[in-house]
C-alpha cells in the first residue's frame, strides 16, 4: 500500500530532481565555453577529476562530501544529486579524516576508483577540472 508519507517524499524528491537537473544544464552551458585542459590518457584525467572534487572537499567543505556510486566523483556536501555525470540515485554523504589531502596520492594509488568511473561513465556531463579551474590557476594565462 502506498503511504501518504511516501507519495509526499516521492514529490520532495521529483522536485529536488528537477532543481538539480536545471542546476547541472545551467553549468553545463557555462562551461560550455571553455575547453578542458589538455590530458592525453582517459584514466589520467579521470584520475586528475576526482583529485579535484577531494581536494575541494579537503579544502572548502570542511571535509564532507557526497560521493557518486557511478562516477565516484565528489559533489558539495549539500548536494543530493551527482552534479557531474547523470546519476540520479542519491548520493551518500562522506566524512573524510583531516588528512585527506596529505594522504592523497597514496588513497588513489591504491583504488580503482579511475577506472570504475571511467567504466561506468564515459564522459562526464560537468567537468570539475573546467569548474574549479580557478584554484589551480588563480592567475589566468592571457593568451
Ligand atoms: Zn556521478
């Protein structure tokens, strides 16, 4: 039998869907503009993609984060949606240890993460290396 409750949690969910789906298509067309950064191999620049959203989790989200079942990419800790590939499942919120950033490398030498990511999704929708672009090079070349 469905539940009041339920049918109510269904459209809470319908509707955050739909807030997250124009969020993702609003980025998409922003980041439309710019070409990524030049990565030769798939695995490398998958690898290069979460490394950025850990970092940002590191660094800005007070090392909380949603992590993606598909593409194993870090969202914003408020998301419950994967801003970067199209999964809609929701997601699951993360805590890492204040460490992350200096056990990094270490963390992703040991995973599979890259390569399941690249498995399941192909090609992000949003790329985090054009979206948070500006914390690696603040100082914009001029060309
Ligand atoms: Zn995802």
């Amino acid at each position: 039998m469905i539940s009041l409750q339920s049918i109510k949690k269904e459209c809470q969910r319908t509707q955050a869907l739909e807030q997250h789906r124009d969020k993702q298509a609003r980025l998409v067309a922003s980041l439309l503009a710019s070409s990524p950064p030049e990565v030769e191999d798939d695995r490398a620049r998958r690898e290069a993609q979460i490394v950025v959203t850990l970092l940002r989790a590191a660094r800005e989200w007070g090392h909380r984060g949603v992590e993606c079942s598909n593409c194993r990419l870090i969202s914003p800790p408020d998301l419950e949606f994967c801003l970067y590939c199209d999964n809609e499942e929701q997601v699951s919120l993360i805590t890492y240890s204040t460490d992350l950033e200096r056990t990094l490398s270490h963390r992703l030498r040991n995973s599979a993460a890259p390569d399941q990511s690249i498995r399941r999704v192909k090609r992000l929708l949003v790329d985090p290396l054009l979206l948070y672009s500006d914390e690696s090079s603040s100082e914009k070349k001029e060309s």
